[in-house]
C-alpha cells in the first residue's frame, strides 16, 4: 500500500503495485472528473472473499479489486480510415504509402512507397503526425529531432474457451510482480493478453518475440493461477511502438503518456511534431494542434469535434429498441439480404453499412467459399474505395479477418485473387504480392500459412501502433 502511495506521490521512482489506496484515490478521481457526462455507475471497490466468488480461477493472493465502467474502440483501424474518408470529402487529399523524401526552400518532395513517382508541394506548414517515427520523419525534412522514445508493446490473440467464459464479457486490469499493469479481454470470440513496456530504438524492427510471450503467459499466472494456456491457444500476436516522448526515467512506467506540440522552422516553412497521444484524447490533441496552425494563419478554427459523429456513428440508433427499429428499416429496402448479414454489417460498419448496401443492391453478391461471414461484394467494395494496395492491406488494416484468427490457407488464396482480380495483376505481381504477405504474417503475427521461399525484405511492413482499448461494460482493476 505505501509502496504505491509514495509511487502515486512522486517519491519513489522503482517499480512497485499500486495497492488498493492508490487504485481507490484514482478511481475516485476518475469518477468526479466524468460525473458531468456520467452514464454508468460509479467505481466499486471489493473484498478478496467477494473478488474471489465472482473469479473463481482468481489466486488466494488477491486481497480486493475494483470495478468500473468505459467504453473502447473495437476496430480503430476502421476508425482511422474513417478519419481520412472525412477529411477528403472535406477537401483534402489522401495519398496511401507515400512518404516524405526532402524539404528545400519550401518545396515538400515526396514519392511513393517503390520510389518510381515524386511530386513536390509548396508548402509553408508541415505537421508531423508520425507517431514513433516522428524523429525519422524529421530527418527526412532536414530538421533532426530527438523527441521520441518509443516503448514496444506486444499482445497475443488466445483461442481459450475457459478464459473467455471467466472473463464473461469484462476486461480485466492487474499488476503482475513488477508493478507492470498487464490487460486481458474478450476480442472477437476469443481474448487479446498485454502487454510489454520495453524500450526501443528502431519501430520498424519491432517484433512480438517468444520470450515476450512467455512473460505475458507467466504474467498471467500471478493472477489466474488455475488457468492454463498453451502455445497451440495463440491464433495471432502483434506488436506497436508507443509514440513517447523523450525523458529522464528511471523505468518506462514513468514516460509520460500525455501529449504535447513541438514546433521548428526551417527557412519560412514550420513543422509541428505530434509527440504523444492516443485514441482517448485524439480529438482534443486534434482540435490543439489546427488552433495552434490556424493561429499562425491568422484564422480560428470554426468546427468543434467533441460531439461531432465520425464514419458509421452518424445517426447511429444507442438503444436496443432503435437498434432493431433501424435493422427492420434495413431489411425493408434491402430483402435480397438475410437479417444475419444486416447484422454483421451494420457491427462492422455502422451506419456506414448503408453505402455497402447501395453499392451491392441489384447484384448477385456471394459469400467467400472460406469465409462465409464476408462476402466478394463487401470485399470489393472495400477494394473500390478504402484505399487499398496489397492483400495485407484487406487482411490487417481494413477488416478483422487476421486479428480474429480466421485466416486459413484456404480464405487466404480466396482473398489475395479477389485483390489481384481487382487490380489486374500479372503472375508475376501476383507471386510477389503472395509472398510478401505471408512473410508478413509470419514475421510480424506469428501466422504461418505454407512454407513459400522467404523474400529478401517486405517492400510493406505492417506498423502498428498501440491503439488505447477499452471495452464497454465493467473493468476490473486488481491489487495483489
């Protein structure tokens, strides 16, 4: 309990578990700055008898818990996409795997990822929003920057039937012995287990690896003791580099994770750095960083983001009663598609879900031989107009398919030949596009399809960063 008193107090800087106090103070907190938008209960705190009864696979050593309530993300690359949809229907222009190659007396270069095109942009304001890249990015805009210390997190996506059931719908919080807060809740039917906190100096080499596995599974144990979990559970695992700014600390524990603006001018044309952020607080930074840009214009910002609805949240029915009310409407306009399949589009993409609809109305639309829950009109759809390049792009940043750990040799070929359709490839581009992904999946995920020859280097690389996701309904914090 003092250990994290004096941890919470700033006067101990080792790493040590939090204790009850420390978890009640901050709940607490959390509680009265939320009471003004409040609409679930108040945090509760619990007894190591009554912990026990509701997690009967929980270790003796537990002495209490807390609950609460959040909301999370369940697909924020869905999320971002929608993001950049908005901002070229509002004007601006979106340019998929292209990156900054020089900056010279305002003439911004950039080219595409094979490097065979460049265009150069007159501009006299760039904002660097790279994440753990932003010190790259800077180099490449001839203004070097040590702003980041990038801290890897790794997770792994278990196929455990009895963990899922224990869990219950919940997302669970507890320190493992070194003070780490590790996380662990359902995902798609199965439940996604981090994380790691360690530090890195290159994002683009980062790798979820077997001895972090091992951690995450042992760390595990200090808590549900009785629960067994074997590497034959683990259907996918991943890996993201937090976007943390430059600090003296003793621990990574103790990098801020708030957010900040950092500016520099070359000649007449300023950069503003991102360091920090997250999806929690990506509203506020945004609006913080256009008033900051705006301001130097001369001109104020005159849209507020707070309750603005993004992508499928637009008009998009909160109770049960409207839920059904709305898929009823759905089904009305749009018979040729079972009520089964409104569903899982309407989950996926919200209200959203209604352009799909429009586009594959009047077709003969068929579900994949593979995988009978995504269907070859859904799939080109998404071909047509989310910006996609390779089949990597479909399976890892575009749907769920791999995270969930659908992907099959079989949903594999099916997909990657509806993208190489849709592009017109050549054997030979088709091969290469093949190859990359798997290695891919291998590599970075841990996916192993068939035994294709190794490429040299993936021209793409998956880079993820760690996304903050909180799942709606209780969260239970727990102190050893």
């Amino acid at each position: 309990m003092f250990d994290g008193l004096f941890k919470f107090l700033g006067l101990k800087d080792k790493p040590s578990q939090r204790g009850s106090v420390v978890i009640k103070i901050g709940l607490s907190l959390y509680d009265w700055f939320t009471k003004r938008d409040q609409l679930m209960p108040n945090h509760q705190m619990h007894s190591g008898r009554s912990t026990q009864k509701r997690w009967p696979m929980m270790g003796s050593d537990v002495k209490s818990s807390a609950t609460y309530f959040d909301a999370w993300i369940s697909s924020p690359e869905r999320l971002a996409l929608e993001l950049i949809q908005e901002g070229v229907e509002a004007g601006g222009v979106a340019l998929n795997y292209t990156m900054v190659s020089g900056l010279e007396r305002g003439q911004l270069t950039i080219s595409n990822h094979d490097a065979v095109e460049a265009i150069q942009v007159k501009t006299h304001h760039v904002v660097n929003a790279t994440g753990a890249w932003v010190d790259t990015t800077n180099g490449l805009l001839t203004a070097p920057s040590q702003y980041m210390q990038g801290t890897k997190g790794s997770h792994i996506i278990v196929d455990n039937a009895e963990l899922l059931a224990e869990l219950d719908g919940n997302m669970l919080f507890y320190e493992n012995s070194e003070g780490r807060v590790c996380i662990l809740f359902p995902y798609f039917g199965k439940v996604l287990i981090g994380s790691t906190d360690i530090p890195v100096s290159d994002p683009e080499s980062v790798r979820c690896t077997d001895e972090e596995i091992d951690y995450i599974i042992e760390s595990l144990r200090g808590v549900l003791p009785k629960l067994v979990i074997s590497r034959e559970q683990i259907v996918y695992q991943f890996c993201g580099v937090r976007p943390l700014p430059s600090v003296n600390t003793s621990t990574t524990g103790q990098i801020p994770r708030s957010h900040s603006l950092k500016q520099d001018k070359i000649g007449d044309t300023h950069i503003y750095s991102l360091i920090g952020g997250k999806w929690t607080t990506f509203r506020a930074f945004g609006e913080e960083v256009a008033d900051e840009l705006l301001a130097s214009l001369g001109k104020t910002r005159v849209c507020d983001t707070k309750q603005r609805a993004i992508g499928g949240g637009k008009s998009y029915p909160v109770t049960d009663s409207s839920k059904a009310t709305y898929l009823a409407s759905l089904s009305e306009r749009h018979p040729q598609f079972s009520q089964r399949q409104m569903e899982t589009w309407f989950q996926r993409y919200g209200t959203a879900c209604e352009s799909l609809l429009g586009a594959l109305q009047g077709t003969q639309d068929k579900a994949l031989l593979s995988l009978d829950d995504y269907t070859q009109g859904e799939l080109k759809f998404i071909l047509e107009r989310e910006y996609v390049s390779t089949t990597l792009d479909v399976l890892l940043r575009r749907t769920s398919i791999a995270i969930e750990g659908k992907l099959t040799e079989e949903s594999f070929e099916e997909i990657s030949n509806l993208v190489a359709d849709h592009f017109a490839w050549s054997q030979s581009e088709r091969e290469k596009d093949r190859a990359q992904s798997k290695q891919v999946l291998l590599d970075f995920h841990g996916v192993e399809l068939d035994a294709l020859p190794k490429v040299s280097k993936p021209t793409l690389q998956p880079t993820v960063t760690e996304n903050e996701q909180l799942l709606d309904g209780e969260e239970y914090v727990f102190n050893q």
